[in-house]
C-alpha cells in the first residue's frame, strides 16, 4: 500500500510502524476515527508538507538501516 495525505493516520501505522513515533511527535490522534492524514493536519493546524516530509525521513531512515541490518547479518 502506498501512503500518501489521502491514507487515514492508523493506515500509516499499518504500513510503516515507526510513523507512529512522528505522529506522536505532531501530538495526531492516531486512531483519528479513519480521517486522512491531510484532514487532521488542517484540523490541528499543521503544515501537510512538514508531516509527509518527517514521515518519510523516518520511512527512509528504517529502510536503510533494515538494509544495513540484512547486509550485516550476510556478511556474519
């Protein structure tokens, strides 16, 4: 699945668990009653395009240290 301002805060959770740790950072209700993640960032008053961006910093940041992880683990 691919997440996007479209895709509800537990949806995201679902698909990337350390999201969770940025919404919590944003202070977003994660279980939102199955609103988008644009909807409870104009409802909190919160720039969309900061909270994408610090999602996928966290996204990208898990994906190269799983990476990290695997090569690690061929390498032993």
């Amino acid at each position: 699945m691919e997440c996007d301002q479209f895709t509800t805060i537990p949806d995201w959770i679902i698909e990337h668990p350390e999201c969770a740790a940025v919404f919590d950072e944003f202070r977003l209700d994660t279980s939102c009653g199955g609103k988008s993640l644009a909807y409870v960032c104009v409802q909190q008053s919160l720039s969309l395009t900061e909270v994408l961006s610090r999602l996928q910093q966290v996204i990208h940041r898990s994906a190269k240290e799983l990476e990290s992880n695997v090569k690690r683990s061929g390498n032993s």
